[in-house]
C-alpha cells in the first residue's frame, strides 16, 4: 500500500463526518472511572496519563506500560454500536479477529502475523484470550458478546512471562464491569435491519447494609439470515444468542475483595453455510448470486454451542505495599456444528462435529507495589480436556460401498503448570528496568482414533440418507501418546522518561507454543523414517509436531503533545520464529479410497518485523462552548517472511507430476504469513455538541486492510484483496447521561470481503494455481475428495443499520 493510499484512508474518515461513527480509541474516556464519577469524566478529554491498564497484572497507566497496548472502554463500545470481539479488530493495528466459519462463536484470532484458524483439538491458539484474568484455552464459544464491559485490552507481541503458552502472539483481555456502591439498572435496545432486535439489561444492588453486592445481567441478540438456504429454507448467517451473568462482591476491608462470578451463553443459530465460488463439477450447479446464500442440505448435529463458567477473585492486604491475589476458574462448553463443505444437497463432504471443552484453572500472585519497586511472583495450574468427535461422509466417492463415512474421535489432556515473577525498579523518575521469567511444565495427553465405515457414522450422529449406525470395515488410526514441553519464557525492558509525557521503551521476550498431536492423523500412512520398518517411534513422529518458539524485539516511544492535546504511540518490532507449526487438512487415499487427513508440519523459520502508530488528537476543544473535536488515528506495517518452510511436494513449478511419495523441497519463496494484511489503518473523526438537555455524539470510522492470503499457499478467488470499511454513528445523552437514543450504520459501503474459506482442489504446490485435467477444462479434487469440486468462501457482514435505546437508573 502507498502512502498516499494510506491517507486517503485517513481523510476518508474526516470527509465522511457527516454520517459519523463513535471514537475508536481508549483516548476517549477514561478506563477505569468510578460509577458515581462516570458522567463527569465524560465530560473531559483526559490523557494517556489517566488511563489505567493491567497489562502487567498490576494497575497503571497507559502512558508507563512499556508494551504495545490499545484500549477500548464500555462506554466507548457502546457509543460505537459494537456488537461482539470481532468488533475492534478494525481499528487495532496489526490484529485480525473473526468469526470462524460455520458459527456465531468460534474465534480465528492473529496478532502480529502469529494465530490459528483450525479449531480442532490438539491445536493451540497463538492469541491468549482472557474473561476476567480467566484463560480460555479453546476458541469455541470465544466470540464474546460485548455487555456489561468495563474494557478490553489488546496487548500485541509475545506476552509468555505473565500470560503463559499461547500467547505468542500477543493476548486479548475482556473486562467485566465491577459493581457501584449504589442500586442501578441498565437497559439498552438494539432495532435494525435484517429483523434485528436485542434486548440487555443489567442490575446490581448492595445486600443490606454490609459489604455485599449482587449484579445480574442478561443479553437477548437476535438478527435474521443476511441469506437464506436454498435447500433447507432456513436463514444463513442469522443470529439466536441468550446470555447470562451473575456477579456476588465483597469489600470488607478497603485492602480485601472479593468477587464470585458466573455466565451462561446459548447460541441457537443456523448453521453458517458458505459461498461456492465455483460451478458444480459433476451437477453442473450454478454460483449463486447472493455470496450470503448457500445450499448445503447438512442438518446434523443439530447446530447449537453452550458455554458456561464460574470464577472467584480473592484480593487480600497482607501489608500496605503487599496484597495476594487468587484466581480460581471452571469452564465448561459444547459445539454441535454440520460443516457442509461444497454447500450442496449432495452427500459428497459433510461434516457433521461436536466439540466439548473443560477446564480447571488456578492462578495465585504475590503483588507487591511501592515507590521504586512493583512487581509480583505467581504460580498458575491448567487441567483442560478436549474433545473432537467428526464424521468425514463421503458417500458419492463409492457407489459399491453405501454411505461411506471416515470418522474421527480425539481426546487432548493438557495438565499445565508453571511459576513466573515480574518486576519494574525505577532507578529514578526518568530511568526504570523492567524484567521478569516463567516457566512452563506443559504435558499433554492425545487419543486419536480413526476409522473408515459403511452403512453410516458414528452413533453419536443422527441418521442420514437412510443411514444410522455405521459398520466399520477398517481402523486407520488407533494412537495414544504424550508428551512434555518445558519452556523458560522471559522478558526484559528499559524505559527512559526525559518529562513525564514522553516514554521511550526497549523490550525483549521470549514466547512459547505448545506441541501436540495432529487430531486427524493417519497413523496408518506413517512413513519408515529410520529404515527399519514402520514401529511405534515412526507412529509417534509421524502424528506429534514440536512447539513454536520466538524470541521478540520492540523499541516504542509513548508521549502527550501539545499540553496533552494529543497522544501517541509508536512502535517498532522484529520476531524471530523457529518451528512454526502448520495444520493442514488433505484428501488422501488409504486402501484404495480417498479419506480426510491431517498433515500438519513444523514448517521451520519465520521473520515478522513491522511498525504501529496509534494516537488521538483534540482538534477542538471548548468547554464553554459545550464542544469538541478529536480525530484518532492507527496505522500498522507487517513485513513477515517465512525463511524456512519444507513441504513434500508432488509437482514441479510448472505443473509436471513428480512420481509419488513426491520429494521434499523448501518452499519459504512461495509461502505467506496466513490472515495477515501488510498493511491496517484506520481513521477515527468524532464530534461532540452540548444540544439542548444533553450532548450530540457524531463519529465516523474508516478502517483499511490491504490483500491477505487464507492460507499459507497462494488460493486463487479465496484470498482476499484490500478493502476498506465505513462505520458510522449519531447518538444523543440527555438526563446526566442516563438517557441515550443513537443509530448505527456498520459497513456502509457494503463491501464484501472474504474471512475464511475451504479448499480441496488440486493445486501446484509453488504458485497454488489450480491444476487442470489433462486435455480437459475443470478442476481435480484433491485426493479425490468432493467430487463437486470444494472452493467456499465465508464473508464478513454486510452493511447493517440499527437504533439503539439506552437508560440507567
């Protein structure tokens, strides 16, 4: 992208002012207002210098935290219109954040070049994400709904010393809102296109006239289908969520809390069909007009995800500068999903899944925090299952052999436990070091059982086409393995502070990504990797991949300009990756008859550099007046690299068949970092008008990103080209701010661009072009599999417009 592309971005947003969103930006208001001060805070403009952050498990503010952090308040996301997670992802530099696939709920995050799409078990996410200090160790039901939000924090880069595994490309912190002193009520209204209408309300009252107070809130979110099904007639792409939280809080002491907490989610939505990009290979069917439309005729299991939990924070005073902090944690989810790959009637590669996920979690911090030396030391522990249960139907691929089906039952153990400490010393008001080291006992535990059958699937799946309970006639996977990573994970920084509105920062740190097993392995396919026949160590290696690594550089400049009239931030970064791991899924042929297999590889090295800048400016700012005028601005360069990445090809460049097994070749030249844009941008203009009884809120968000692949390997019509977003919004407070009437408008321009996708054809494996039937037009399906041919889009929402009705009491 030119720069000059990069402005008209930037000026895209003032000159759309006259239809304006909400500010995007933490800048806006403060984070951490009290309740009874919340009115008369948004009356000011405060600076990075009052925004509070626990970026580093101890409260500070923005300004100090020598990290890459942007913020976003509940009031800001409420003014916005913001509807979900996936909501801030257009204005956070460097960050994707969407819904995976065929659900409402299942979240493919990536932050600085570092994610993962496949939701399966057995594959770790590479963005931490956090319910109230709580880590969620699957995406599954991670596309939280935005209600009853103090804020969230996005904290960019490798996070291992106080986050832990995963979060080697940075964590995601969701904050729920702490309870006011005082009895209240708040109830806001959502009513738009596409049949929507939600329905949030919350309460929260003191218990007599001691230190408890009890909150309750509840969110109804429902929209129709932006499409339909053409086969089932059902909505494609609607909305049915119910969601419930339930908070209990202490506060004997001014140096005790306690919090017991709750939530419940339901999600009741369609099955999210995809959009075929290509003509039926054998019926002939056409693509369909609408890219919200699908066919698919897959109704089993039943689409449908829980999710519930429960956590207790514990905070007690052991002394002035000393407090112990106590986090204990059960999470509990279930995803009943049919996965209709072609998106057609025909019983040719449907995937009827259900995921379940629990976990136990305990973490307890030592905090400490004086005058020249804060910090704090913790110990954490992790007992997760994961379960995948999936059918693989394939029953056009044998006529001889009804109702063809390979079926996939895995199981993931993870037992984790680690010790970690974090400090900051400041030598003096200018100069501080920051330094901190975990480690990380990671054991993992994998059952993965594979099997080929006729007359059906697994019994935990409804009949279809006649068929119920399947007859295996071949087992082509029976592994049980385990394995334990160790990784010493730690980070170190230096902050220089020349006035108390600048700070420059250089930090370093080490993140850590847990290895594992590929949960669609085919261990009958393990190859004979030392000569002497295929044994169980061949099984082992050929289903375990390693953990991925990187070791991470970033200088960073934080500072308030022009009596504080304007803040920014500025950083630039260099990662260095070694194993990076790749999950593939492949049609293959075993005994004969093609099947689903998983390949997934450590592929080896990659490089990631790149540049954010981030800032606000109040452009207008008269208090007499009753006026205002902020414009906040991001900006995010990613230059990644893969320097390493051997794959076992069966094609030359330039298309000539190679004789199978094929060979192994280094194909970094031809590979990209996956749902990684080079360049992010977004520009945010937001006016307020003291107007009558109350305050007008004008703002508008144009957010940029540039072309980005889905997958590793070039897919041609799948990838995505750049594209801009327009967001819009006017919202008037009156009554103090306990009134708000506001209209919204996501996506204006109606642009329709691609999230994610599934490819089964036959592709070169340099340039992804697809490879053609000799002699012939058309396409090969990939080891045979959907014989349709399998090229399926998903896509981001369309333009959507709704009011909103808000009261507080």
């Amino acid at each position: 992208m030119q720069v000059s592309s990069i402005r008209s971005v930037l000026l895209g947003s003032a000159a759309a002012v006259v239809s304006l969103a909400s500010p995007a930006f933490a800048q806006d208001a403060p984070a951490t207002a009290p309740a009874g001060a919340q009115a008369q805070a948004e009356d000011v403009q405060p600076s990075d210098q009052e925004i509070v952050v626990t970026a580093r498990r101890r409260n500070e503010v923005l300004l100090d935290v020598p990290i890459s952090v942007t913020a976003y308040t509940g009031e800001q996301l409420e003014r916005q219109g913001a509807l979900d997670l996936t909501d801030i992802g257009d204005t956070t530099p460097n960050v994707t954040l969407e819904t995976s696939r065929g659900t409402n709920t299942t979240l493919t995050a990536f932050i600085r070049g570092v994610g993962q799409q496949d939701p399966v078990a057995g594959f770790e996410q590479g963005v931490g994400l956090y319910l109230d200090d709580v880590y969620l160790n699957r995406p599954q039901a991670a596309v939280l709904d935005i209600y009853d939000v103090e804020r969230i924090e996005v904290l960019r880069g490798p996070q291992g010393t106080l986050y832990g595994r995963n979060t080697i490309g940075g964590a995601i912190k969701y904050v729920t809102r702490r309870l006011p002193d005082e009895p209240e009520m708040r109830i806001r209204a959502n009513l738009g296109t596409y049949k929507q209408a939600d329905l949030i309300a919350s309460a929260s009252t003191p218990l007599g006239n001691g230190p408890l107070k009890f909150g309750a809130s509840i969110a109804r979110l429902s929209r129709g289908g932006f499409g339909d099904n053409l086969t089932t007639g059902e909505d494609n792409y609607n909305r049915d969520v119910t969601a419930v939280r339930g908070t209990l809080e202490a506060e004997p002491a001014g140096n005790t809390f306690f919090r017991l907490s709750g939530d419940s989610t339901w999600d009741d939505s369609n099955p999210r069909g995809g959009h075929r990009l290509i003509a039926g290979r054998i019926s002939g069917a056409p693509v369909l007009d609408n890219v919200f439309d699908t066919r698919g005729a897959l109704g089993d299991p039943e689409q449908e995800v829980t999710s519930w939990g429960a956590t207790l924070l514990a905070e007690v005073g052991l002394a002035e500068a000393a407090k112990l902090r106590s986090i204990s944690a059960y999470r509990k989810d279930s995803s009943g999903t049919p996965i209709d790959f072609d998106a057609l009637p025909a019983i040719s590669l449907d995937i009827p899944a259900i995921y379940r996920n629990k976990q136990l979690s305990q973490e307890l911090q030592l905090v400490y925090e004086s005058q020249a030396l804060s910090g704090l030391v913790g110990a954490y522990y992790l007992d997760a299952d994961a379960d995948t249960l999936f059918d693989a139907r394939l029953y056009d691929l044998a006529p001889t052999l009804p109702g063809l089906t390979a079926s996939t039952d895995s199981l993931v153990k993870t037992r984790t436990w680690a010790i970690f400490a974090d400090a900051t010393f400041d030598f003096s008001e200018q100069f501080s070091v920051s330094g901190g080291a975990r480690y990380t006992h990671d054991r993992r535990k994998s059952r993965i059982l594979r099997t080929t059958m006729i007359f059906g699937g697994s019994s935990e799946f409804g009949g279809d086409a006649g068929f119920d309970n399947g007859t295996i006639i071949a087992t082509t996977s029976d592994f049980e393995g385990s394995r334990t990573d160790k990784a010493f994970t730690p980070r170190a920084s230096v902050s220089f502070k020349p006035s108390p509105d600048h700070h420059f920062y250089a930090s370093w740190a080490k993140g850590f990504k847990g290895g594992g097993f590929d949960p669609r392995t085919q261990t009958s396919q393990a190859p004979d990797l030392d000569g002497d026949g295929v044994d169980a160590d061949d099984i082992y290696d050929y289903a375990a991949f390693e953990p991925e690594k990187v070791t991470s550089y970033e200088l960073g400049w934080k500072a308030s300009l022009l009596d504080r009239r304007v803040s920014t931030a500025v950083a630039l970064f260099h990662s260095d990756y070694r194993d990076t791991q790749i999950p593939a899924s492949v049609g293959c042929v075993i005994g004969g008859r093609a099947n689903f297999c998983g390949l997934t590889s450590n592929a080896g090295k990659a490089r990631i550099r790149g540049i954010e800048l981030e800032g606000n400016a109040r452009i207008i700012d008269d208090p007499a007046a009753g006026q205002r005028l902020n414009f906040g601005w991001s900006l995010g360069y990613l230059n990644g690299k893969f320097k390493e990445f051997v794959s076992i090809v069966a094609f030359e460049p330039d298309g000539t068949p190679i004789a199978l097994p094929g060979r192994e070749v280094d194909v970094a030249d031809f590979r990209e970092i996956q749902n990684t844009p080079k360049w992010t941008a977004s520009g945010t203009l937001a006016y307020r008008l003291r107007m009558g009884a109350g305050d007008l809120n004008l703002s508008s968000t144009m957010s940029y990103h540039s072309s980005s692949q889905q997958f590793e390997i070039r897919t041609p019509m799948i990838d995505q080209k750049g594209f801009s977003l327009l967001d819009a919004s006017a919202l008037y407070e009156f009554g103090d701010g306990r009134w708000t009437i506001g209209v919204h408008g996501k996506n204006l321009l109606n642009k329709k661009y691609k999230t994610a996708g599934y490819n089964f054809l036959l592709q070169n494996p340099f340039t992804g072009e697809f490879i053609l039937p000799t002699g012939q037009a058309g396409i090969i399906p990939a080891g045979g599999l959907g014989q349709e041919g399998v090229l399926t889009a998903f896509y981001g929402n369309p333009r959507q417009v709704f009011l909103t009705l808000g009261a507080r009491f």
